[in-house]
C-alpha cells in the first residue's frame, strides 16, 4: 500500500515534453496472496497470485481502477534429486540476473529496476512474460561445498504461431562468502548474512540475445552496520535477421549498467539507500526501421536516478518505504526539431507487510 506523487511525463515522456504539474492519489499494489509446501521429501510447490493492476491507479477512461481480480503468478514445482540437480516446472520467474531473480519481499529499493525488465513484463511485451515470469523448466544445482550455483532453463517465451523456437535462460554464480541458496534472492539481508556473489548469464530466443554479470555484496561492517550493493550490466540485441521469429524491430541494441547502493544501521532499523540505472540505445538500421538512427537512439534511450530511506519495524514482516525517483530522457522539440532532456520525478511512501 502507498501513497504517490509524480510529475507529468514520468511514465510516457513524449506525452510531456516538461515536468510541469504532480498527479497524487492512494494506490493498493502487489496484494499477494503465497501458498507452498513439501509434497514429499524431495518434492515442493509453490503458489503465488497477484493484482494485474495497481488499485487505485487511473483507467484509459478517466475512472478509478477498484475491481481487480487476482491472477496467478506464480506456480511451480520443485524436484531436489540430490544438491547438484534440481528440477523446477511450471510459471516461474526468468532472468539471467540476480536482480530479477529477487523476491519483491526483500527487495533493498522503493521496486524493482525498471530497464532490466522493459520486455518481460507483460503479454503484448516482445518476450510475452507476465511480470518477468515464463512458462518453462529450470534446472538448478550446487557444486563445490555450495559455492557455485547454476540454473540452466528452457521455457515458452514469445509465440508467433506455436512453432517458435524455445527460449533459453542460463545464469553462473559464484558465492565467495555464505551460502545463498534462496530460489528467489534477498536483496538485502540486514546484517544478518555475509555474502559475495558474483553471476554470468544469458537469455536468448531466436534473434534476440542478452548477456549480462551481476555482483552482489551484503555485509555486516560493524556490530551496528551493513552494507548491501547490488550492480549488473546487460548488453541485449533483437538481431537483424527479418524472418517471421526476429526480435530484431521490438528490442534494439542497448547496454544497461545498474546500481543499488544502501546501508543499513542496526541500532535504528533505518537503511537509506541509492540507485542508477542507464540505458543506452546503440540501434542498428533495420531496428529502427524509417526513423533517422541519432533520433531513434534519443528517443529510447534514459536513466533513472533515486534515493530512499527504509524503517523495518520487523524485518520483512512490516516496513516503511519513503522514495524519491527520478527519471530522465531526451524529449524532441517539434519546433526546433532537437532533443532536450528532461527529467520527471517520482515520490512513494510505501507500508509493505509480508508473511509466508
């Protein structure tokens, strides 16, 4: 549950050409309801709905959006056939990074990183996902005394006409400190964990390829402090091949670097906390189809730059989130036919509560 305000534009820039006037209201988000199990000494499940939508939030139509009814977001079995080889099938989360692989109970900042996501989100999104999950089968295991973690997936990914080829997810991790064998990672332990993880990973389908590496460090620095820090970059490309299965006119070439920075004080259950994100649009000809390359490149690339301050009053289980975002593009002036950058700001005060 929070309360928001944010600038004209922070959401469609191009609808905006400047941050001018604040929209505000009271919005219900991530009203989740969790179900899991042991079926058997080997085997899991997992259930997890969700709200399509924010309640709250405005309509195409101008009316308050209050009806929401729950979908199911997550679904999955898990199959421990020893430490080194599990199977996980069903609706699961997909990413080739640690960032999206995170649980949204313990996530270090106000949400998750928006440029890491922008085509995995949704049905009409060009990898079709339902926010960042996938229809598919992961294989997960440990090796050298839990050290290094792999998990090596096949799932559906984007369907043309049934006969598209399969989409493959992979990512390597080294753990250097404690273990971290979360199926959904924390992104912040509170002092209570010393980890050092560094990951590798992929995510193609036909056309379209993303690699990226991730480092993740969370570590108790004092007996009253720690510190979390959480980086990642992606390069990602649709391709140029112009076959029925290309991605090669919805993803164009970009890197994303990205960064989260937070430090937490024991004493006073406060954590503030930074982050950055960057992405940079390098398209080539055919993806950007008729548009002139320079101005297609502007127009898609951005950043995103923020702050908070997080009070735990138990842990995960209650917290309050106040945040400040900031999100900045290159918008065109129709009348001199040049880009300005603008940035467009964003403020939360979220209450999250979580029990499982």
């Amino acid at each position: 549950m929070f309360a928001s305000t944010q600038q004209d534009g922070y959401s469609a820039p191009h609808t905006a050409p400047e941050p001018k006037s604040w929209g505000k209201g009271f919005s219900l988000y991530r009203a989740r309801v969790l179900v899991g199990g042991q079926l058997s000494k080997k085997g899991s499940f997992f259930i997890e709905t969700d709200l399509p939508s924010i309640i709250g939030s405005r309509n195409a139509d101008g009316t308050k959006n209050v009806k929401v009814s729950q979908i199911i977001l997550d679904a999955q079995y898990q199959h421990e056939f020893t430490n080194a080889f599990q199977l996980v099938v069903g609706k699961q989360l997909v990413s080739n990074n640690r960032n999206g692989l995170q649980s949204a109970a313990t996530l270090l900042t106000n949400d998750f990183s928006y440029f890491q996501y922008p085509y995995n989100m949704f049905e009409d999104s060009p990898l079709q996902g339902n926010f960042g999950r996938d229809l598919g089968v992961n294989a997960r295991g440990f090796l050298f005394k839990d050290k290094f973690e792999y998990r090596i997936g096949v799932f559906t990914g984007r369907i043309v006409d049934e006969k598209d080829p399969l989409r493959y997810v992979g990512r390597l991790a080294y753990n250097f400190l404690d273990k971290d064998k979360d199926y959904y990672y924390a992104g912040t332990n509170l002092g209570q964990r010393k980890v050092l993880t560094w990951g590798l990973g992929y995510d193609t389908q036909s056309s379209y390829h993303n690699y990226s590496s991730d480092l993740f460090l969370d570590y108790p620095v004092s007996n009253d402090g720690s510190i979390t820090l959480s980086a990642a970059f992606q390069y990602m490309s649709g391709g140029t091949s112009t076959g029925k299965y290309s991605f090669a006119t919805s993803i164009p070439k970009q890197t994303v670097q990205f960064l989260e920075l937070g430090y937490y004080f024991k004493s006073t259950r406060l954590q503030p906390w930074i982050k950055y994100e960057n992405n940079q649009v390098k398209a080539e000809s055919i993806q950007a189809g008729e548009i002139d390359l320079d101005r297609f490149d502007k127009l898609n690339s951005g950043s995103v730059v923020g702050g908070g301050l997080n009070y735990f009053f138990n842990d995960f289980g209650t917290n309050l989130r106040l945040s400040y975002t900031t999100r900045s593009y290159n918008v065109e002036n129709t009348a001199t036919a040049k880009f300005e950058k603008q940035t467009y700001g964003q403020c939360w005060l979220q209450l999250q509560f979580f029990i499982f």
